[in-house]
C-alpha cells in the first residue's frame, strides 16, 4: 500500500509540471494528429505507457492486474457528499458484485442509473469508474449502480451484456426502493456499447425505454472500418493491436461482428429509442464510432447530445484524478445528464 501512495505522489508531482516541461520529458514537441492537438498530460503519460509491455502480448490476467496498478495512479479521489454502499444484484448466471452511489442531496425526481465500466469486455473492476460514479451521483443528484459484469474469455459474448441488462431489470423494479423515479442506462467503452445494445434490446422486446443511455466513447461497430482507427491506430490508451487483442478474447468462434447486439450501429432503424448523451475523445480509434451513432440516432428522431473533447484519450473518465481537462470534461458531461433529468421533470 505505501510503494502505490508513493508511485502516486510522484505521478501527481510530474503531472503538475508546467506544460514545457512535460512536452519536453515527452520527447519534445506537441503530438498534433488528425487536427488535434493531445493535451501534454497525456502526452507524458503516453510517453511513459511506451515503457510497458503492449496489452497485446499479456494474458487477461495479467492486463487486468496491469490495468488495476495504472488507474491507480491517475483516478482521482472520490466526490465529498456522495454514499457508497456494495450489494449484490442479480445476473444473468447469478448473483453479481455491484456499488450503489447515493448523493447526500438526492432529488427524488431523478432516475436510477445503471452503469457497466469499460474494459473491451476483458478487463476492468468496479474500481474503473469508481470516481466518474461518484461524480455522475453528485452532479445529477441521482443514484448511480455499478455493475461487475462477467469478463471474458472465460465468459465471451453476449455473457456479460446479459448480466447488465439483467441487473437494469432489476433496477428498474427496485428504483423506488433508492428514492429515484425511473432508471437510466450508461457506460463508457464496451459499457456504453452495452448502454446502446441494452437500448435495441427492450424496444425489440417491448419493453419501457430508459429516460436516458449515456454512452462514452462508444464501441459501436466492430465489423466495419473508419477512418479514425488507421489516423489513431497507435494512440494511447486504446490503440488497433488492443482493440484486436479484446475481440479476439471477447467474440466466440462463430460470433458474426456485424450483429447489432455486437454492433448497435448496423441496427436498421433505431427509432422508439430513449434520448442520448454521447461523449467521445479527439485521440481515439473509435471517435468516429461515437459520432456515427450519434448522428444515426438523430436521423431517427432521437434526441441526442453529442460533445468530443478532441484533446483527450479514450477511457478520460478514468483519469479525472491526473488530467485537469478530462476531470472538466466530466463535469461537463454530467451536468448533461442533470440538463436532461431536468428537462423530463418540466
């Protein structure tokens, strides 16, 4: 525990070098790509994640151990006033860990929302949001529930989309019970594909739409290509090799990419679907992805916000605690949220 505080302090301390001085210990200059600039907080960090072996050539249990020790160090405290209570709640296999995020000044007006981490469906903890959790809960003044859903490849697809929309049912029944009026759905990476897919699902069965899916730098399709996984293919965090390296731990032998419960944005039509907020990064291989799906869900009728922060890196909620814009940048986005809880109320 003392060696992590310390990697810490040292990593803040660096992180709050002037601007000049990161570039420089960064190899100099500014990374300027696709007509955006990356902010020089990331640009060190990304300097120093070139250290590390790639992600691709660990096993899963190793990149999930990997990914425990790094956002250690970059995610931030949590929000003052805001409760956190571990449950369990039900799967689809069973029972599951989960976190419920309840802010001092709730409004009962406000729905509950369910949330699945990021992670390409291999790696992350209910740890991965631990901090945007408690943010989203304190911002909108609505409850938040972070579900632990199954990983692959020991549980590969649909395995642990399941066990969210299992867990939203559940929510959606009990919301009462946590003083919220409703239920949300929301994620970053592969849980705000899941927020999307979840979406697809309940209008395909006929069921009540969520008053809102909050997506963060979505993965919405992963049969296709776009232009920003070759002009961001070496990126940081996410780059083309790990992108490889998560469907190729994920997808089962006979999974077909371009089904719409993998892919949401090949979905023929989505109109009936609840409102959006999307958030995606400038130096991301899936910015496109975001923005296609906020675009499609426009055309549909769909009320939808779409905000990129170009100077950001995918998975920016996690690194609130290192990186002043991405902590701005989620402020942002969850004074979104609460714009639209409040605007459902009038």
């Amino acid at each position: 525990m003392a060696s992590a505080a310390i990697q810490r302090l040292i990593a803040q301390a660096l992180l709050s070098l002037p601007t000049p001085i990161l570039r420089a210990m960064s190899g100099g200059g500014v990374v300027y790509v696709g007509g955006r600039t990356l902010d020089p907080r990331l640009q060190f960090l990304a300097s120093q994640g070139r250290n590390a072996p790639p992600i691709s050539s660990l096993s899963p249990e190793d990149a999930r151990r990997g990914e425990i020790t790094g956002l250690a160090l970059v995610s931030g405290a949590l929000e003052p006033g805001v409760r956190v209570d571990s449950l369990r709640v039900p799967g689809a296999a069973g029972p599951m860990p989960a976190r419920l995020y309840r802010p001092e000044r709730q409004d009962a007006s406000a729905p509950l929302m369910v949330w699945a981490h990021m992670g390409g469906g291999v790696i992350g903890t209910l740890d991965t949001s631990h901090r945007f959790c408690s943010m989203l809960a304190r911002i909108t003044r609505g409850p938040v529930l972070s579900v632990d859903y199954r990983l692959a490849p020991e549980h590969r697809f649909p395995a642990g989309l399941e066990d969210v929309l299992a867990a939203y049912r559940w929510a959606r029944d009990q919301a009462s019970t946590y003083g919220a009026r409703g239920v949300a759905i929301g994620g970053d990476s592969m849980g705000g594909s899941f927020a999307a897919i979840i979406c697809q699902d309940l209008k395909r069965l006929g069921e009540e739409q969520p008053v809102l899916q909050l997506m963060l730098y979505p993965c919405t399709d992963v049969a296709s290509e776009t232009p920003s996984m070759s002009t961001y293919a070496d990126a940081f965090p996410l780059n083309r090799a790990m992108m490889d390296w998560f469907m190729g731990h994920y997808l089962g032998p006979d999974t077909d990419p371009a089904d719409p419960r993998l892919s949401p944005l090949k979905a023929a039509d989505l109109s009936g679907l609840a409102p959006a907020v999307i958030a995606t990064a400038g130096f991301d291989p899936l910015i496109d992805q975001g923005a296609a799906y906020g675009q499609k869900l426009r055309e549909a009728g769909i009320a939808t916000t779409w905000r990129s922060y170009d100077s950001l890196c995918h998975g920016f909620a996690s690194f609130t605690g290192a990186v002043p814009a991405a902590d701005a940048a989620c402020r942002e986005i969850a004074g979104l949220v609460r714009d639209h809880y409040d605007g459902v109320k009038t």
